[in-house]
C-alpha cells in the first residue's frame, strides 16, 4: 500500500459561519470514520492560519527564522489526511470524499520511496 498526502487548500478571508463550520465539521468526521473503518486513515488534521507559522530559511552557515508564512497567495494549506490505499484511484476516490466533505479543493500526491 502507498501512503499519499491529501492537502486541503482553503481561500484567504474570512472564516465560514459556525453553522457552516459545524456541517462541514460533520461530513469530515465521516469521511474519516469511513477512512479508519477501511483501514485507510494514516493521521489528518487541520492548520492554524499562516500567520502563525514560522519560517527558518537556511543562510550563510546559519538559520533565519521569520515570521508568517513562506509564501504569500490568495490560498494557504489548510489541513491534510494521509491514507494508505493500494493505488492511485482508491486514493482519489478519497480526495473526492474530502473535498466534498470540505468544500475545498485537495491535492492528492504520493508520498516518494
């Protein structure tokens, strides 16, 4: 089985409504309880927002450490799930429950080696 890294991308701005929030909440908690009955759930969770992030960018020898986000964009890593699933398919049939789940567009990649 290979293990892929579902990335769940969410916009810049405002945070949804707590009732928007709470339905979403709901579907990914399913998504999940489906993934672990499967015996696919690796781990998942979501992000603080970028502006809690620290950089450390290697230079001359030493390290720089800054605040915020490495890159700036109109959309930030918002979460992830890593699944184990026996090809890529399977895998995206999981991206597809997520981002359904979510309401966000998820990457799907494949973890190397």
């Amino acid at each position: 089985m290979t293990q892929y890294l579902l990335s769940v991308y969410q916009p810049d701005g405002p945070i949804p409504e707590p009732e928007v929030l709470a339905r979403i909440g709901r579907d990914l908690d399913a998504v999940n309880n489906d993934l672990r009955a499967a015996g696919a759930w690796v781990f998942s969770n979501g992000l603080l927002p970028p502006s809690s992030s620290t950089v450390l960018r290697p230079s001359g020898g030493d390290v720089l450490v800054t605040d915020g986000p490495f890159a700036e964009g109109k959309e930030h890593l918002g979460g992830f799930t890593i699944v184990e699933a026996p090809d890529l398919d399977a895998a995206l049939e999981w991206g597809r429950r997520v981002a359904l789940a979510s309401t966000l567009p998820v990457e799907v990649r494949p973890f190397a080696g």
